[in-house]
C-alpha cells in the first residue's frame, strides 16, 4: 500500500480528531506527513554550562530538575509554570507559559537536555519556555514544524517518527540510481530519516540537497510537460505576414530586439504547425508594446484606415456597454480585443480566438493562462513580462514557454539618472521639481502603499502628502492624486489627464508601477524608498525617461541599515534590469518578482527559488534524463512521472492531463 493512500488517522494513537489537525497543515496521508519537513532546527549537538550562559543567547544545557515543577496562575487566568534545574557550575529557573503538562512530563531528579533562549529579569536569570528531552534520547539536531491549534511540535515529530518506520528497507527511488551518482545525490530513505531527525549537520545538508534538487527537477519537468503539450496540437495557421506594412504604420523606427522577437512570434506562428507559446521579456522601456500590445487608444489611432476593428473590455465600463462588446466579440464583428481579467470570465465568449496576449506575466499564472487558451481551438500565445527575470529562475517559471528577450533600448532613450536624498534635502527637491515643470516638464511622487489601520510614522499616506502640497510649496501647480483605493474611472481619468499635461505633478502609490506612458514626464521621486523591493523601484524609475530628454530618479530615505544602502546603492549604479533582478534574486528572494503566490505555479515544500544553485542543477540534471530516456513516460522515469502527476495535482485535477 502506497503511503501516500495510507491516512494519517492509521498511526499507532492518532485517530480521526488528530488527523483533523493534520489536515489543517495540508497533510492527509503518510507520505503527505513524511513529505512534511520542519520550518527549522534546534541544534543540541553542543552543550553550554549554566555558568557560561549569558543573557539573549540560545542554549543547549544538560542538567537535572532540582525542584518539581510548580504551577502558579497569574492575571488573566494564565498558568505560570516554574522549576530549577542544576549542574556542576550553578543553577538555573526555567518558566513556561500556560503549559499544563510540563509538570506531568519532568520528573523531579530526572537529567534532560533543555534547549531555549536566556533572559534576565528582576528575578534573575532564566530560560523561557525551553523545549527538553531525556539525556537517553541523545543530544543531536532537534526539527521544528509548522504548528496548529491542538497540535504540538512534539506531537507531530513522534507521528513523522513513526511514519519513517513504515518505510521498507528499500524505497523506491524517484531519481535513477546512476543519475543520483552522477550528481552527488543520496537516495530517497536516506534523505527523508535525516531531512527529520539528522544526527549531524553534514547529513542534515546532503538531505536538503537531494530533496530540493528533486522538488526543483520535478517541476521542470512539469513544465516541459506542459510545453510539450501545446507542441503536439495544431494551432490556429497563420499564413500572411503584414509586419512590414504594420512597422511603417510606426512613428519610429523598431530595434534590433524588437524585430527578433517579431521574427521569433512569426515563426512559431505560420512555420511550426503548432500554437505558438513564447514570453516576451525585456527590461522596463525596452519596447515591449511596440511589438505586442499599446493601449486601446493607441492602437485604435494605430489602425485606423486599416480595417482592424478594435474594442476594449474592462470592469469600468457601464454594464450595458461590457454587454454589447461581449457579443460583438462572440458574433466576430471584433478583430482585436483589449482588456483587463474581464476577457477571461466566463461571460466573455470569442468566435474563433486566433492570438491571445499576456501583459505583465508574472501576474498572470499558469491556471489563469490556460483559462484564457481554452477560449479557442488551441490559439496562439504570447506573454509579456516587463519585470526581468534571472537567467536561471526564468527557465523554471517559464519551463513551458519559449523565451525572446528584447535587450535593446530605443536609441532616444536616454539612461535615467538616479540619486539617494534624505529628508533633510526635500526643499531642494521640491525646488528642482519646479524647475522642470518650468521647463514644461511633469513630475511623479509616489508614496508606500498604506494598508487600513496601518500607522508608519514619518511615513505619509499618497492623499495626505497630495494635500499638503497643494497647500503649501506646490499651490501654484495643478497636482493629481490617484492610490490603491481611487475608483477605478477616476483613476483611468486621473490619469489620461495627466498624460494629457493637464496636471504638472501626480502623487500616487504603486498603482503607476505599470503600464503609465507618459514621454512628457522626467522627474520620479520615490519616498521611503527602503519599503520597495529593486525590482519594484525600478519599474518605478521606467515611468520616466520615456522621452527624448534627460529624466531623473530621486530616491528619498533615512534609513542607513545595511539591507537598505545596498539597496539604493544598486538603484544609483544602474539602469540594467536584468543585473537589478539577479541582486533582488540574491537579497530578496522571488517574492520580489511575483508576489504572494501571483506566479501560479504548484506550491514548494522545501524548495527557495533563490537558491542559484539548485536551480541549475536541477535543470542539468532534467536534460541529462530527457537526452538519456528520451520521454518522461519511460519505464525507468514512472516514479519521476507519478511526483510530477502529484505536484502539478490541484482539487483531484492534473493541469499537464
């Protein structure tokens, strides 16, 4: 029996009220649990004397109980559990709070090793809430795990300990024994007994190697796997080729970068023979849109005189008139439709959906990609991604698509010039704004994002900040304001307004972060620039240099910490994105690039998207697998195909069947 079909609820003392909990940490069966790795670790393997502990510092001790427990209740009806324990060089008071068991679990003269941190107060030295265990049991590297209401950290490490002995002697080992040799990887049994309960720190790292390196290899696999499926259907054929008539229609001249994408896209499209599927990424003012997609208004005026019939969907328009679109779309009296997630609704139909196009893709996951293909006979794709993406961690996120990257700047682009100013300089900020509005320029100022109820001194609220300015130093000058909450029209409103230089100044919070053309505009000041992310702060910066003249970035912050500086001072020494992205990879991790799970990809167990490493190798060991076996549905790969079936498995469903 696969102890991924064995339920929780069939160890030895854990009935169904135990496996209810477990289910709340999302494991339902044993091999759910053995898969279930700890969040961190207590390394007891060194011991500390008690006359050589000092205050905030995390120990290990062995010593005895030299007096029983005493359990006390104190205000709020909380129970305060106290002892003493002793070594050869002193004593030492241990407190743990509302723990009504402690007294039933030490036994007064036993010896035990306690772990847990030393404080100081007005009645003395002590260590708070330690966890224990008997001196029989060893010293060792302790595991910690997520917990739940009713279930303790000592609860499920004797269920994980009892799980690992239902393993057989020999467990079937997803990764070929001669690919493990090949690249220093311990098998399966190994990895799992020592990922849990490692006797060393050595083994506790050949544990994690083997396990994130197969996590990591399992999805991209995965994503080949949804690659491949798309290569095996025919797509819509695409048999004219009317971008050289479209270029002319340009009011500039296209890149290098530019044309090798749309030579890519033309390719995959009419010589293929299946749907194309490529990401189209480059850095911010690259020119993406050029070759996939403007506003409506840009393309409607683009068009015009062509016979193209454009339209636009979007959540602010009147209910009335997002009817009428939607079946004009579904009657094909639409060629090319331009809107927000409202195309992918259930509502929203298409006659025969050639060409779908993605803007801002690590926003828009694999599940919601594949809601809009299944809106035609297998369309073709192309997502856009304006935030740069490592090298490394692109082939993962994007396993399932090709990749064009567009590397060059228009040749009017001029490199943005970008500064760090504290509070202190804010006058002379002001006063170098005014000078380029003077100039017929238009500034930005964003603020941090403000949830509700949150309160950040010295740090102001985008409506706050706006109406002290029109107050006070900018009074003389039309300022906008637009944030998180501002209704959608309004914002639409907002700003086509200040495209239109109807206003010189607009306060804002990241809602401009994408997708504001505004040539005209040479000035983003960012305050409390230490609360954005690199990759945040600069598509930022993107919104300007835009133009034909020298823009600027003025970075506003006093904080000095040691994360921040190397922040700001990375921001201040260049405009390449993709460099950007590699350092916010490194100190940030992917968090950065696609927020709380934007990304849609299946959910990591022990694996970080940050770890370079394990990255490439997971990717050298996923090609040497598919040049060895050639298909994932090799007998010798069943075991591999079965972990890929169950990562990429949502509510019963396989996204790759």
């Amino acid at each position: 029996m696969s102890l991924y079909k064995m339920p929780v609820s069939e160890l030895k003392g854990f009935g169904e009220k135990r496996a209810e909990q477990f289910e709340k940490l999302g494991v339902r069966s044993v091999g759910e649990l053995l898969n279930f790795y700890p969040r961190a670790y207590e390394d007891w393997t060194s011991v500390e004397k008690i006359e050589n502990l000092m205050e905030g510092g995390t120990y290990c001790i062995c010593a005895k109980l030299g007096t029983p427990v005493s359990d006390a209740l104190v205000k709020g009806g909380m129970v305060l559990s106290r002892a003493t324990v002793y070594d050869d060089t002193g004593s030492l008071k241990l407190i743990w709070f509302n723990n009504r068991y402690i007294s039933r679990m030490l036994a007064y003269g036993g010896e035990y090793f306690f772990f847990g941190k030393i404080t100081v107060d007005n009645y003395g030295v002590q260590m708070v809430a330690p966890t224990f265990s008997p001196v029989g049991k060893g010293a060792g590297i302790h595991p910690v795990y997520r917990s739940t209401a009713g279930l303790s950290g000592k609860t499920i490490s004797a269920a994980v300990e009892q799980s690992l002995k239902l393993l057989p002697a020999q467990v079937n080992d997803p990764i070929p024994e001669t690919m493990r040799k090949k690249y220093g990887l311990c098998d399966l049994r190994q990895a799992l007994c020592d990922i849990h309960f490692p006797k060393t720190r050595e083994a506790l790292e050949t544990a994690r190697k083997r396990l994130v390196t197969e996590e990591l290899l399992v999805l991209n696999l995965g994503m080949r796997s949804l690659r491949g499926q798309s290569r095996g259907v025919t797509g819509v054929r695409i048999t004219e080729d009317h971008s050289a008539a479209f270029e002319k229609l340009l009011p500039f001249a296209m890149t290098g970068a530019q044309k090798r994408a749309v030579a890519d896209c033309l390719s995959d499209m009419m010589r293929s023979g299946a749907p194309m599927n490529r990401l189209v990424q480059g850095d911010v003012g690259a020119g993406k849109t050029a070759v996939a997609r403007q506003h409506y208004e840009n393309l409607s005026q683009l068009l015009q005189n062509t016979g193209v019939r454009v339209a636009l969907l979007v959540g602010s328009l009147k209910p009335s008139e997002q009817k009428r679109v939607r079946a004009a779309l579904a009657d094909g009296e639409i060629d090319l439709i331009i809107g927000t997630h409202s195309l992918i609704g259930e509502k929203t139909a298409f006659k025969n959906l050639g060409l779908a196009v993605t803007d801002e893709q690590h926003r828009f996951g694999v599940a919601q990609r594949a809601a809009l293909l299944g809106k035609g006979e297998n369309p073709h794709l192309m997502v856009m991604s304006a935030t740069p993406i490592p090298r490394t961690l692109g082939l993962i996120i994007f396993g399932d698509l090709d990749i064009s990257v567009i590397d060059e700047l228009p040749p009017s682009r001029k490199p943005v010039r970008t500064v760090w100013r504290t509070t202190a300089d804010r006058q002379k900020i002001y006063r170098f704004i005014k000078s380029e509005i003077a100039a017929g320029r238009q500034a930005f100022i964003v603020c941090p994002m403000i949830e509700e109820g949150e309160s950040m001194p010295g740090v102001a609220s985008a409506e706050e900040y706006a109406a002290e300015l029109m107050r006070g130093d900018f009074a003389d000058i039309p300022v906008a304001v637009v944030h998180g909450k501002t209704k959608p029209d309004e914002k639409e409103a907002v700003m086509a307004d200040f495209a239109a230089n109807k206003y010189a100044l607009l306060v804002a919070t990241t809602v401009i972060e994408v997708g504001v053309d505004v040539p005209n505009a040479s000035v983003m000041v960012i305050e409390n620039a230490e609360r954005f992310g690199l990759s945040q702060l600069h598509q930022l910066r993107g919104r300007v240099g835009r133009g034909s003249f020298q823009s600027y970035c003025i970075l506003i912050s006093d904080v000095r910490s040691p994360v921040t500086t190397e922040r700001l001072r990375v921001m201040c020494a260049t405009n390449d994105g993709f460099k950007i992205a590699d350092e916010d990879l490194k100190m940030r991790g992917p968090g950065d690039f696609f927020g709380e799970r934007q990304h849609g990809l299946p959910q990591m167990a022990i694996a970080d998207f940050a770890d370079t490493k394990s990255l490439e190798l997971s990717q050298r060991i996923a090609d040497d697998l598919l040049f060895t076996y050639k298909d994932l549905r090799s007998d010798d790969l069943r075991l591999l195909k079965a972990e890929v079936d169950r990562l990429f498995s949502r509510g019963g469903q396989n996204i790759l069947n």
